[in-house]
C-alpha cells in the first residue's frame, strides 16, 4: 500500500498516467486485476520476453562488459609501476621469490610471484650518455630517535661459545649496517628470533 500510494503521490501526480509500462512476466503483473486496471486507465502493459531480454538484466550485462573491457586496456598510467629496487633472498619453489622489504613496504608478506618481479638494468654511460645517476644520499640520524634494528644479517662467534656479534641493519638510515653484540642492542630478542628463524627456514646468501 505504502508503495501505490508512494507512486501515487510523487510520479503519477507530476506526470501523469502512464502509456506504456514494461514488466517482466510476474504473476502480479499478468494477473486479471492488474491488466484490466491498465485497460481501464488507457496504459498499455508490455510484458518482456526471451527475445528482449531488455527487463531481464541487459543493463546489468552490459555494465560488466563494458568494466572488463576497461580493466583490460587501461591507461599504462593509471597501471601499477615497480616500488623499487629490492633484494631477492631466496625461491619458493619455482614460481616465487622472497625478497628484503623496507621503508613502506616492511609490513608487507615477502613473498611473491617471479611474474612480479622484473631484473635490474643500470644505465649504460656508453648508450645513454646524457643520463646522470643521481647519488644515494644519507639521511641524516636525528640524535633524539632511537635506532632501531630492521634485521640481522650475519653472526660470528668471538671467544668461547657465548661471546656472538651480529651484523645488524637499522631502520634508519637502512644501508649502515654494524657489527654489535646483541646485548647493547635495543630489542635485541625480537631480531634475534628472526634470524634464528630465518637461518632455519632460508638458504644463505642472496639469488
């Protein structure tokens, strides 16, 4: 009821009495009352069929077509670029990589397709003469931040069985790497347990 009346009110009162109204083959659309109310009211019922399916999702198909279609032919722009030089540790199998994260990408899973990952070419001075490489430039360690351990990359053991160092890498700047114990390390058990892991879990040296 609250619907008719809605109809009612807001489009029949504004527009006026419908000529043509088209309807899938619903029970409450072919019934006897409904038809012969239309007949009455002059409006024609056209009832949609296997041939014009316009009723019976044609929008809705064509709609998915046509996102598809722009899914597939992009602008390149718009398309995902490379994040950047990483480091290849080791295969899974034969259809996937880890590789070292940082910055932004830290707290992503390491792990991906060999189809993602795309080998680097330097610039050829000889080519490409007029191309400058622009220096890696160190930030600077703000005094007030604490450093913090990304990874361990190495352990050697000093005098007897307990005495360790571990080459560490910091967060910040990321390509210092030193020589420590784990003992004047901040959160050293959290590093230590994933390298521990890692030694465990991943052949030794990079691919």
């Amino acid at each position: 009821m609250d619907t008719a009346l809605f109809i009612w009110n807001r489009v029949i009162y504004n527009t006026g009495l419908f000529k043509n109204i088209i309807s899938d083959r619903d029970p409450k659309f072919t019934s006897a009352l409904w038809t012969n109310l239309h007949k009455l009211l002059g409006t024609k019922l056209s009832f949609a069929t296997a041939y014009h399916p316009q009723t019976d999702g044609l929008a809705e198909r064509m709609i998915q077509t046509l996102a598809d279609m722009i899914r597939r032919v992009g602008p390149k722009k718009l398309k995902y670029s490379f994040a950047g030089l990483v480091i290849i540790e080791a295969l899974v199998g034969t259809n996937a990589v880890q590789v070292e994260l940082s910055g932004e990408l830290e707290n992503k899973h390491p792990t991906f397709p060999v189809s993602l990952v795309k080998h680097y070419t330097s610039s050829d001075k000889e080519l490409l003469p007029l191309r400058n490489e622009t220096p890696l430039e160190v930030p600077p360690l703000d005094q007030r931040e604490e450093r913090k351990v990304l990874k361990a990359l190495k352990e050697i053991r000093l005098r007897g069985k307990y005495e360790r160092e571990y080459l560490v890498r910091y967060k910040n700047p990321q390509h210092e790497d030193e020589w420590t114990v784990a003992e004047k390390t901040p959160d050293s058990q959290t590093f230590l347990r994933g390298f521990r892991h890692e030694r465990r879990t991943i052949p030794q040296g990079n691919i």
